[in-house]
C-alpha cells in the first residue's frame, strides 16, 4: 500500500490482519500455460500459434528467442466476491484486500514464471496492455490457453478479465 513501518498503528495492523486472513480464506491460486511458435515479421510484427499483430515493445522484449510461453494466472472468483463485500461497507478494507490480492497474484505470477522458465533460458514476462501491446489479443490468447475452461476467466466488452485479479504474460524462450 505504499505504507512505510512511521504509518502503521494497531488499528490498521487490526484490519489489515483480518483482510488477510479472509483473502487466505477465499484465494484459489490456478494457472496454465502452453507454448507457441514465434516468428518476426517486417517492422513490429509478430506472429504466434494464436495470432499475429505489431508491438515494437513486445518485439523487442522477445528479440533473440525461438519461441514463446503464455500463461494466465487467476486468485479466483472468491477473491472478486470478498472485494464487492468490503466494497459494500469499508473503502479502507477494500483498499487492504485489493493490494493484499495485488500482491498475492504477483507472487504467484513468479512462481509460475520461475516453474516454467526452469531449466530454460528466457526473458522477462510481458503482459498485454504495457507498453504499446493492446488489450484486444487478449481473447485470443486467452482462447489458446482454454482459460475459460481451466481458469474460469472471461473478458468484458473492454478486454478486462474476470476475476479481476488475473494476468496473462508471455515469456520467451531462447
């Protein structure tokens, strides 16, 4: 939360204990990954298994590799229903658990990078939406990885998944 040690006092370590407590109670960790083809067309352009389009930014982040790996990780839907309830009565609970769920999707986003990357030379993971990547690969990366089925993801009308605390990256493969 940006919150150094001088900002905390007992009421807040309180709530912040319970919201943990209940994002621990309700967090199902899921992920999946496959991998694709790459290839590297003129200018910007890049060609998967699944799609093709231009991002000088991804492009770059991939020079130099074989191949890609995207995944898509998910806290789950419990995680959007306890964030509606602490909506519901109390910004500063909803503020809590978001991060705490920020944080936690993140976390697992590394541990499955670093299971996937393992025993492999790869480079950073690289989100659709940084940069100059737009959101409206998504669904058909989403659509590759059968995420709907395995994760329960979905997209809204703007490319926004549900549940909310899910990301999709790829990783490439030297």
């Amino acid at each position: 939360m940006g919150l150094g040690r001088e900002y905390s006092n007992p009421e807040f370590e309180k709530i912040y204990g319970e919201c943990l407590g209940e994002y621990c109670k309700n967090v199902f960790y899921k992920g999946v990954y496959r991998e694709s083809s790459l290839s590297f067309g003129e200018g910007d352009e890049l060609f998967f298994d699944f799609c093709s389009f231009k991002s000088h930014d991804l492009k770059r982040n991939l020079e130099g590799c074989k191949s890609v790996i995207v995944f898509a990780a998910t806290t789950g839907i419990n995680v959007d229903r306890l964030l509606l309830k602490y909506g519901a009565y109390s910004d500063l609970k909803l503020m809590t658990a978001d991060c705490i769920a920020s944080s936690g999707i993140e976390c697992f986003c590394d541990i499955l990078n670093g299971i996937i990357s393992e025993g492999k030379e790869t480079k950073p993971r690289f989100s659709l939406g940084y940069g100059d990547t737009e959101l409206k690969y998504q669904s058909d990366l989403l659509s590759f990885l059968e995420a709907d089925k395995a994760l329960g993801i979905t997209l809204n009308e703007s490319m926004m998944m549900t549940p909310k605390k899910s990301v999709t990256a790829f990783i490439g493969v030297k």
